[in-house]
C-alpha cells in the first residue's frame, strides 16, 4: 500500500466522525457532500481505477482536504467555496501559543490541539499565527467546481431553525 493510502486509511474514523458532526451543523450541505461522493464513485468506477481505489478510504463527504504543518497561514478567503458553506478545521498534535485570526468578526481564537471549528471560509477571511510547536491542521472544504461538474444541486443555505428541527429529532 502507497503512503498516500496509508495515511488516508489512518485518518477514515476521524474524517467519518467529523462527516457525521456536519450532518448535524449543516444537513443539506452533507447531503450535497454525500450526493457528490457518491456521483465521483460512480464516475471513477467507469473512467479511472486509480481514483476508484483512492476513494476506498475516503470517508469524508468532503471533496477536498488539505494539510497544514508548522506554518503560519496568511490571512485570506478561500474562494473556491460558496459563502453559504462550512469548512471544517480540526488541529492535532502538541504545540503552544496558536491563535486563528477571523478579523471579520474581530477575533482571535486560541487554536488548541485537538480544536475543531467549522465556518466560511469563503465569507470570513482568516489565518493562523503559530509561535512553537509540532503544529498541524486538517482542513475538510468542498469547491463549487467539482459539485458543479458533478451535476450536484447546491445546498440551502443553513439557518439556526434547521439545526434545531434535526437535534430535535434525534431527542424525540
């Protein structure tokens, strides 16, 4: 097995789990997500069995997934998502003094090992400040180009209300 596989399979229960914790913060985005995984694997099955292998262990409904490794991200937008869409960050490893800059909003939050946060990346420009440390980051994010090419149809916007009705739900 490839490196690249290895590590794909060492991260599936954590990229399920945090799958599993946007279908409760935006439902019709993980529905769009999981529409979109299941498109690719049907495409990927007919036009690319390297691709039909990678996503094996792809267990994100995620499209992307980027990872970041002691270095200081510059305050920017992602502007390949849609306003509408959460990115989700979850931090590992040991380290100290790491901050995530979202000026938008006028804050600084201490950015913990093992602190997941979940926003628009495309709406809220950010960055991370990182003063010492074995600091990584795990960035889950969708692009518009891959759901458009897909034949995805975008998600409603998330709103307070819908996350109250599913949490309900799951209570009742």
């Amino acid at each position: 097995m490839s490196e690249g596989k290895d590590w794909a399979k060492n991260i599936c229960l954590p990229s399920a789990l945090l799958s599993g914790a946007l279908s409760i913060m935006h439902p019709p985005l993980y529905a769009a997500g999981l529409q979109a995984r299941e498109k690719l694997d049907a495409w990927s099955r007919e036009n690319s069995p390297a691709m039909q292998d990678a996503l094996e262990h792809w267990l994100t409904v995620y499209t992307n997934l980027s990872m970041m490794s002691n270095w200081q991200t510059p305050l920017h937008q992602d502007p390949q998502s849609r306003s509408d869409w959460y990115d989700l960050l979850a931090t590992v490893s040991e380290y100290d003094n790491c901050f995530l800059h979202i000026p938008t909003l006028r804050v600084q939050l201490e950015y913990r090992p093992g602190t997941i946060i979940a926003f628009s990346g495309r709406l809220l420009r950010h960055g991370v400040i990182e003063e010492g440390g074995d600091w990584c980051c795990l960035a889950y994010y969708m692009w518009d180009n891959i759901h458009n090419w897909l034949g995805v149809p975008r998600p409603d916007p998330m709103r307070f209300h819908k996350v109250w009705d599913e949490l309900a739900k799951i209570w009742v």
